[in-house]
C-alpha cells in the first residue's frame, strides 16, 4: 500500500512541473449507492488543448468515503471507510463564445480498503469556466467486485456500483 500511495504521489508531483494546463481542485458529494453518508476528495489533472474548444489529458486524486452509523440491538456501529485513487483519462469540450463545458474522467479507480476492490471509474461532468478555474456537477462512478463475509464467514463474492453526485472545483495553474 506504501508503494501504492508513492507512485501516486510522484504522479502527481510529476505532473505539477508541467504547468499550462494542470488542474488541482477539490470535490465533495452525496453517495447515491452503498452505506456511506458522504464522500469527499482531491482531483488533479494535466489537459492538452488538442483542438480548438477540446482538451485532453490525464487525471488522478483521491476520493474518501465517509462510512455510515447504524443502530441494531441497542448498539450503534460504525461501517468502515473507504477510498479509491484514480487513474484516469479526461477529456473537456468548451462550447463556442459560451462559459459552459462537458467533460468525462475514464479510468481505473484503485481501492484503498482491503474489502472493496478496484473497478472501472467514470465521471461525466457539467462545467462552467471561470477565470481561476472550474466549477463542475458531476456523478462519480466506481464499478467494483466485493467480498463481503456474512453469518458464517464466507466470503460472497459479487459486483457493486459505488456512486455519488459531486460538485467541485479545479484551479487553472499556469
């Protein structure tokens, strides 16, 4: 996991010499699916302006979810937290003489919990372009497969979705 959180590390400082279209923000959300209340996390990304209006690049991050409470037998527990550090594709298309943009991060999201795996990570994004930045809405999808112990201690091996609706900002560093 040390190595793991390394390699991320050099990624991103690497990226950071490159300056004219690095991207670092931030970005909290509302979990749609799974048993965490909320989520929140760091983006960073390198995007070269490929044609006019349409830029692509390469993103990574980290994006913590906030586990929930619950109460059974006159006990309250806790779940247990989770994140995931992408690695990723993203693409930007600016519409003409306008603030607005759509965007789509694609990648691989590697799991930083021992019982959630890895899995596929998609994030569409609406953006609106300011001078400093971007504020983006976006929904932020991991599909994973888990093992989850039960009564017996077996593990069930199966497929899961973790989602959640996001807003974030990422400041133009130039």
């Amino acid at each position: 996991m040390k190595k793991l959180f390394l390699a991320a590390a050099i990624a991103v400082f690497g990226l950071s010499q490159a300056q004219e279209g690095f991207k670092l923000g931030a970005h909290i959300g509302a979990p749609t699916t799974g048993n965490s209340d909320f989520t929140l996390g760091l983006d960073a990304a390198y995007r070269w302006n490929i044609t006019k209006g349409f830029d692509l690049g390469v993103a990574t991050g980290y994006s913590h979810y906030i586990a929930k409470s619950y109460k059974y037998g006159g006990g309250t527990y806790k779940g247990d937290d989770f994140g995931f550090i992408p690695v990723a594709v993203t693409g930007k298309y600016s519409f003409s003489g306008a603030p607005i943009a759509v965007g789509l991060d694609l990648g691989y999201a590697i799991s930083t919990a021992d019982n959630v795996n890895g899995g596929l990570y998609a994030v569409p994004k609406f953006m609106y372009n300011l001078p400093v930045g971007e504020l983006y809405v976006g929904y932020q999808s991991v599909s994973s497969k888990y093992d989850r112990g039960y009564y017996d201690n077996r593990p069930i091996a199966g497929k899961e979705t973790v989602g959640a609706v996001i807003v974030g900002f990422n400041f133009n560093l130039k």
